[in-house]
C-alpha cells in the first residue's frame, strides 16, 4: 500500500528561525549602541526606548501568548528595573532638575523593556546560548573593525579623539571599549569550548580571539584587561568543560604571539600611531595568521574532544576531580604566595591605588599598563559618599552628580559621571534606588548560579562570568552610562528569568487587556520620543551657533523648545544670539528661563549675569551665584572677580570679554 508522506513532520527550519528571532536582540542593540557613542547621550537612549515600546506593541497584541515566558524570576527581575525608573523619574520633584531625571529615565526604561521583551518568551533549551554567540561574534567583529582603525588608519580614517593614542572606536571611550572587547573574547571563549555551535562555528569563534584580544590591549585599558583574566577563569573554574583544555591551548598560544607582537610595536602605542609603517603591516600580518593559527589549530583539535566527550565519568569520579584540581589550584596560589614577594606586591599596588591621584603620562602608553593609581577615582567617589551622606533616602536626583562634582571638586578636573555605579546611585537616588538596582542585576546573576549544575552549565557559566566582569567594572568607571556595554546582560537576563516552555500553555490574556497594554506602552512612547528629537533639535542649534549662524540656531532650538519645554540648553542658546543681536532685554529673559529649569548648575546662573550685565542690571549677585555652584571654573571665577572690580559703567564691557561656555 502507497502511504502518502506527511509534509507536516518535516522540518520548518525556517519557522524555527522565525521563533527565537527574538534572541538577536541583545547583540543587535550592542551594535546598534556601540556604533552611536556607545549610546551614551540621551538621543540614542530615548530612540532606543521609542522603538523598544513599539517592539512591545506589537508583542502585546499581535503575538499568540505575549507573556509566555513570565515567571515569577521575571516578575522580580523586571518589577525592579520599572520600580528602577519610576524611582529615576520621581527624583525630578526634589531635584529641581526634570530634564536630568527624563535623560536617566529612559536609559533605565530601555534596560526595563530589554528584559521585559526578552523575558517575555517561553525559554527552550539553548536560547542563552544562542544569545550569548550572538553577542560574541559582534563584539568580536567591532573589535576587528576598530583594529582596522589602528592598523590602517589609512583605509578606515576615524576622528582621533580626546586621547588618540588610545583604541576608543567605536564607543569613543577607550575604557568602555576595553570592557567590550573583554567580554567579546571571554564569551568567544565559550562559543568554542562550551556551547552547543557546530563544529565550524566553534573554528570560527577561535578564530576571533586573538583578534579581540590584540584590540583590547590597544585599549590601554588597565580595568579591561584585568575583567578578561578574571573572566577567563571564572569560566574556566565554572564551566568546566571538556573541551577546555584543547581550545584554551589552541586559543592560548596564536594569543599570546599576537598579543606580544603588538607589544613590541612602538609607535603604536603611541598618539603617532598612523605613522607606524612596517611595524602596522608586521603586526596586522601577525593578527592574521594567529586568528588563521587558532582556526587551524582548534578544528585540529575536533578529533580527539569526540573521543574525550565519549568517555563517560561517573559522578562521585566528577566530583573527585574537581576536588582535586580546586585544591591544586588554591596549593599554587599559596605557594606563590609564600615563595615570592605576592603579598607585598598586592599590599604595595594597593597603597598606590589610594594614594596616587593620577597615572603619570608619557607618551608611550604601555608605561600606564604598569601603574597602580586609582587615576583621579578616589575623589569622584569621595564626592558621591558625601552626596549620599546628606541625602541618604532620596539621594539628590537622578542626573545631578554632576552639579555635585562640580561644587566639591578639589581642582579644575571635569566629571559627569561618579566612575561607580553603585556610588553615583546611592549618591542621587538613594537606598530605595540601591536596593532596587541590586535585585535587577543579582537576580538573574543568582539564577545563573543555581543552573551550573544543569545540562546548560556552560551558557550559565559564560553568562555569570561576562556579568561579573562587567558589574565589578561598573564599580570603577561609568559603564552604566554606555548601554552598548549592557544591552546584552539585561537581554540575556531576561532570557534567564523567563519560564520555560511549558506543554500545557497558558491562555493569553483577553483582547481588552492586549488593547489596554498596548495604548499603555505608546503613551509611555511619548517620553523618550521627545527627549530623543528634541536633542536632535539641540544638537543642531548648538552646531550652528558654534558656526556663528545665529538665526538657525534660534529656529532649531526653539523647534526643540516646542517638543520639550523643560530644557534649559535652548533658552541659553537663544539668551547668547539675543545678545549678539543687541535684544538685551529678551536675553535676560531667556536666561532666566534656563536658570528656572535648571538652578543648580553654574552656566545658566553665569548666563544670566552676562545677559544682565549687557541690559544694565545688577550681575553681580548672579556671578557670585555662579562662581558658588562651581569654585574651581576659570570663566566663573574670572566674570565674578572683574566684574567686583568694576563699576556699573564697565559692566557691559566686563560682559564683552566674557566667554561662553563650552556647548
């Protein structure tokens, strides 16, 4: 008897792709944000928010079950992320600055919708590990692309930046560089050792180490490369697979050749770097055969871990094992510790972490790879601890260490940001807003331990060593700020909390409650959009002022005014081009429209005393106001100084000769 086939049992590897498309994600926003700044400035976070809502639209009510993946691992992980940015947004009321608390609210509201949106799928099997590849490879390739940049700078011409010598490209901070292409190696390192990839995927993922790694080292970044070591052996310590031991010989030694290789070249590391010549072409020839040496070497190796994985262990010998190579281990670490100098050496570094206040330049940079010195840290955090002192509930607002840093600072050095982001939160938002961010990050970093035990270990094991690498960075520089360096971790996060699939599903929810959700999430829309536009606004007025073109700059700050009446930045703008067009009344006005939506901060108490100051008018109390939100800025200090030597007849040429600060 002919049976027909039944079509229906093949296969829909297309179908299956569709279903877990959703798990590009993180590595698509790592892309999307590192090659805008890192995602640092508010358009890029509140784009990024925008779209993410209207990714949550269309979960919510086109998707069959759009909350199949909830769990109560999420509920806790994803309710502290929004309590997170409701807490950012509230702080507005006691800051005194909303546009600040807004910029903060939609970075933390992207990293809530990241988590939701992920979470909000059933889990299967392998999904963290098709995430974390994901993510591997991209970070993989901007290393490569921004070694290009050094190597040739000829063919990929890039801005030189504020410390050329340094790889920043393209997160424009060579720090925030340093940690992504750390994690881009430690998780390439788990794409050939310990995922579930085919054979050629794991070649390849060996493949891209080296390139990570000489990348990393250009990066002069000694907070990077410190996070890769102690990612390398947190995986190795955690994930303990058996194809460890071959890919860490086939990754380790092209590394190490290429890695010394770029070492040993000069001018490149140097802001001189472009005139390299024979030592570029060595070492871009050297990238390349190790990255095809690791390749060669790692599919080599395929035989044999066939025949090692076949090997079946029982558990008590497992355990005995690892028994056995732990206390190996810690025997080393003592007798490295009784037979050389160690303990000194750690105690010596540590002294000179808190006591030297920068690192001493030179122009070669390997000498900064040397030093100890916390480089300027010890204050930044000094000025958060005192913040928190003062305000040690509601903290200071969301956005305003700055306006902190600004009126402590011991010297004329500038900072935004705290360098920790367990300080500078603490520091404007508080104990509720510590707690809050504490439970959002630990959650799915405690679940991804309890798993290591599981038939995925290794994925957990990747997950739970790049998240450590990364939080214990944030401790020390501003990588909360830089989503390009989070997307993943609270993408794969998500991924983590999320229920599994289950064989009974759930019903979704009703059409109603689908169409309520889904009007909720565009009005939320609303916030990020403007922030984001009105910044496009902002950027070009400021472009165009710096041009000396006055009249567009009016007209775009003014159309940024129209979509978010809270920024200050605009109504200074148009303050200085009512000065350079003689309209010295409507100046002062402006100027007092950007001192209301700011107070705190010391250009707009400047701006209004110049503006003052040129319509006959008393700037004397607004200079001092300015030169006491800001002791150590030169222009405030030299406006208040001249103007108490002069009378109110020179005030207007006192004003003349003040500069404007920088946009």
């Amino acid at each position: 008897m002919y049976v027909v086939p039944r079509m229906d049992r093949a296969p829909d590897r297309a179908g299956r792709l569709r279903g877990r498309a959703h798990l590009l994600l993180p590595a698509l926003l790592t892309a999307l944000f590192a090659f805008r700044s890192g995602g640092f400035f508010p358009d890029a976070t509140g784009a990024a928010a925008f779209l993410l809502l209207l990714l949550a639209v269309g979960r919510i009510t086109l998707a069959h079950r759009p909350f199949a993946g909830w769990s109560p691992a999420l509920s806790v992980c994803a309710g502290a992320w929004g309590l997170l940015a409701a807490w950012t947004l509230l702080s507005a009321v006691w800051s005194d600055a909303p546009l600040r608390a807004m910029v903060e609210f939609d970075r933390v509201l992207a990293y809530t919708l990241i988590v939701a949106l992920l979470g909000s799928f059933a889990r299967a099997r392998g999904d963290l590990d098709r995430a974390l590849a994901t993510v591997a490879f991209v970070l993989c390739g901007i290393a490569a692309i921004a070694l290009a940049t050094r190597l040739e700078p000829a063919a990929l011409p890039i801005s030189a930046g504020a410390e050329p010598s340094r790889l920043a490209f393209p997160f424009t901070y060579w720090n925030a560089a340093g940690v992504g292409f750390a994690l881009g190696l430690v998780l390439a390192l788990h794409v050939s050792a310990g995922g579930t990839r085919a054979w050629w995927v794991r070649v390849l993922a060996a493949a891209a180490c080296p390139v990570a790694a000489v990348a990393l080292y250009f990066t002069f970044s000694r907070g990077g490369l410190a996070v890769a070591v102690l990612g390398v052996v947190l995986y190795v310590a955690l994930g303990h697979s058996r194809r460890l031991a071959t890919t860490l010989v086939a990754i380790g030694i092209p590394t190490a050749i290429a890695v010394v290789v770029a070492y040993d070249a000069d001018v490149l590391a140097t802001a001189e770097y472009a005139d390299a010549g024979s030592e570029a072409t060595r070492t871009t020839l050297v990238v390349l055969a190790s990255a095809l040496g690791a390749a060669v070497l790692r599919a080599a190796a395929l035989p044999l871990e066939r025949r090692l994985l076949a090997v079946r262990v029982s558990r008590p010998a497992r355990r005995t094992i690892l028994i056995g190579a732990s206390a190996a281990v810690l025997a080393a670490v003592v007798v490295a510790a009784v037979a050389t100098p160690l303990v000194s050496e750690i105690d010596d570094r540590r002294r000179e972490f808190t006591e030297r206040n920068f690192v001493t330049f030179t122009p070669d940079n390997r000498d900064r790879l040397t030093q100890a010195s916390a480089n300027g840290r010890i204050e930044s955090w000094r000025v958060a601890r005192h913040a928190f002192e003062r305000e040690p509930v509601t903290g200071t607002g969301a956005g305003t260490y700055h306006l902190q840093w600004q009126r402590e600072r011991s010297g004329p050095f500038n900072l935004i940001d705290a360098h920790s982001l367990y300080l500078e939160t603490l520091a404007e938002l508080g104990v509720p807003g510590m707690l809050l961010l504490a439970v959002a990050l630990l959650t799915p970093l405690g679940l991804a331990l309890a798993r290591l035990r599981g038939p995925e270990r290794h994925a957990y094991a990747a997950f739970f060593a790049g998240g450590t690498m990364l939080l214990l960075h944030a401790a020390i520089d501003w990588d909360w700020e830089m989503p390009a360096l989070f997307a993943w971790f609270v993408g794969c996060s998500g991924i983590v909390c999320a229920a599994g699939r289950s064989r009974r599903p759930a019903p979704g929810p009703g059409r109603t409650t689908r169409l309520l959700a889904g009007l909720g999430c565009l009005l939320l829309a609303v916030t990020p959009a403007t922030v984001a536009l009105s910044q496009s606004r902002l950027d070009a007025a400021t472009r165009a002022f710096k041009g000396g073109d006055c009249s567009t700059a009016v007209d775009d700050a003014l159309g940024g005014l129209s979509l978010l009446r809270i920024r200050p930045e605009p109504y200074e703008l148009v303050g200085y081009c009512d000065l350079r067009a003689g309209q010295n009344e409507l100046a002062v006005r402006a100027m007092e429209s950007a001192r209301t939506r700011d107070p705190h901060d010391w250009q707009y108490a400047y701006g209004l005393a110049v503006a003052q100051a040129f319509n006959g008018e008393d700037p004397r109390p607004m200079a001092a106001l300015a030169r006491r939100l800001n002791p150590q800025e030169a222009l405030a200090i030299d406006l208040d100084d001249a103007l108490r030597r002069s009378g109110p007849g020179r005030w207007p040429r006192v004003a003349a000769r003040a500069r404007i600060p920088q946009q």
